[in-house]
C-alpha cells in the first residue's frame, strides 16, 4: 500500500519548487531529503524592459516554464506593466504545470500541446501561426527547440527572463548529507541538476551513489545522467513530478524487500 515506506528519495529541485515532490513522496510514506542544488534569479535588463513596454507588438507569448511565468510577472510588475496588456495577447504553455502558474496569475492559456516537451510545442504551435509576431520567455538554460522550430516561419523574439544558478553555498552540506543518509533513489527534474550534482559531489562520494536508481524527468535530462555517469537510470511514463512518484512506487513496490 506504501511503496516508498522508509525509502529515502534526494529531491534535487529548487526550495520554491521542492515542495510538491516531497508531499508526492510523503503520500507514500518516503522520506524525502531535500537538497536545493538550483535557484533562479531574474535578469533585469534594458532588453527585459524594452521587450515588456512593448509587449502590445506581439500576438503570441509562449511558456516554456512555470519559472519562466513566475519571473515574467515579477518583471512585469516591477516595471509597472498591467495585467490588461498581458491578458489582450494569445499565451501558449508547454504543458500542465504551466498553464497552472499563469492561472494563478489569472492569465488564460491559448495553447497547449499534448506532449510537454518544447519540439511537441513548436511543431504543434506551427497549426497557430498567423502574421502575428511571437515573444517567447525562457531562462539562461533553456533548449531552443521551439525558437528553432518555428522561427522560419514565424516573427519571433526570445526573452531570458531569469538566471539558474548553482547553489555553491550548500556544497559542504550536500556532500555530508549524501554521507550520512543512506539514500535509495535519486531524483533529477532536469539536465540543470544533473550538471549541479556532479559539480558539487566529491569525486570520491560519486562512486557511492552512481548506481543507485537515478529517477529522471523525460529523455533530455536521462541523458545528461548517462554522461554524468548515473549507471541506473529510469524516466517516468509522464514527465511529471507525478509521474516520477509513480515510477518511484511502482519500481519499489516491485523490488519489494528484496535488499
């Protein structure tokens, strides 16, 4: 009935966003060992704030991220941008989670694709285009899949709203929790924490923790696991938080006692 029971999961995500994984893995009975290896910041710029005093040129603005709304509406008010001028544009988001963050913000989502992956949304978003032109707000990190796809055939402009930074600050107590907790699974939402992980780990603790089960988000950041060197990697059916945990319940509800 509680597959995780006693299970101990690192949660690798930022502190703002680490909360729902732990509850996902608490509903099961895991025991869930945060460790923030990201934060975001936003990136104040005279290019953020032209973009935002102009926004009424654009037809579209496209969500590739719940961070990437979250940072949007920061500058947005801090530059004193109202709400109607956001509201009169179509939005599309990459997927669920997004279109979540903008109804928080009262902000209605136009388009969203049925693959939550930024190729799915531009390929899909493609069916969309008209002469209108096309804002799309990303992080410093982000994939360009969608600028690539739809750029030749759309006016696009991109916005690097917000900064993923490493966590430096909490090396020495990432290394000693990963020593003094017996983990069973890892957790990795993105390529982002994945390259955070190896660059905070000491080489000589990576042995101890490289087979253990690297749970990944979707494709993208398995693959940044194999590079890393993660030896035992999964991803979820949905590439979802949700998604994870039931991937997480279901592998340790089938290896059982079995260690």
């Amino acid at each position: 009935m509680f597959p995780l029971k006693g299970r101990r999961i690192l949660v690798t995500r930022s502190a703002e966003q680490a909360a729902s994984f732990t509850n996902c893995i608490e509903q099961q009975s895991g025991i869930s060992v945060e460790i923030p290896l990201l934060y975001f910041k936003s990136v104040l710029s005279e290019e953020n704030l032209h973009i935002l005093r102009h926004l009424h040129t654009f037809k579209w603005i496209i969500f590739t991220s719940s961070n990437g709304v979250h940072f949007f509406m920061e500058l947005c008010e801090r530059y004193q941008i109202p709400l109607s001028i956001i509201k009169e544009r179509s939005i599309a988001a990459v997927g669920r989670k997004t279109a979540n963050t903008l109804a928080y913000y009262n902000l209605k989502t136009d388009f969203m694709p049925d693959t939550y992956t930024g190729e799915a949304l531009g390929k899909a978003f493609l069916n969309e285009r008209d002469n209108g032109a096309v804002l799309v707000v990303q992080g410093n990190l982000a994939r360009q899949k969608v600028v690539e796809t739809i750029q030749p055939y759309m006016e696009v402009e991109t916005a690097i709203m917000y900064e993923t930074c490493v966590n430096v600050k909490i090396k020495e107590v990432f290394n000693r929790t990963l020593q003094e907790n017996q983990l069973d699974a890892l957790t990795f939402t993105s390529p982002s924490t994945v390259k955070a992980f190896k660059q905070l780990i000491e080489p000589s603790l990576f042995e101890t923790v490289q087979s253990l089960l690297c749970m990944c988000i979707g494709p993208t950041t398995e693959k940044e696991a194999e590079q890393a060197g993660f030896t035992h990697r999964m991803i979820p059916d949905h590439q979802t938080v949700e998604g994870m945990c039931e991937a997480l319940g279901s592998y340790f509800r089938e290896k059982g006692n079995d260690d």
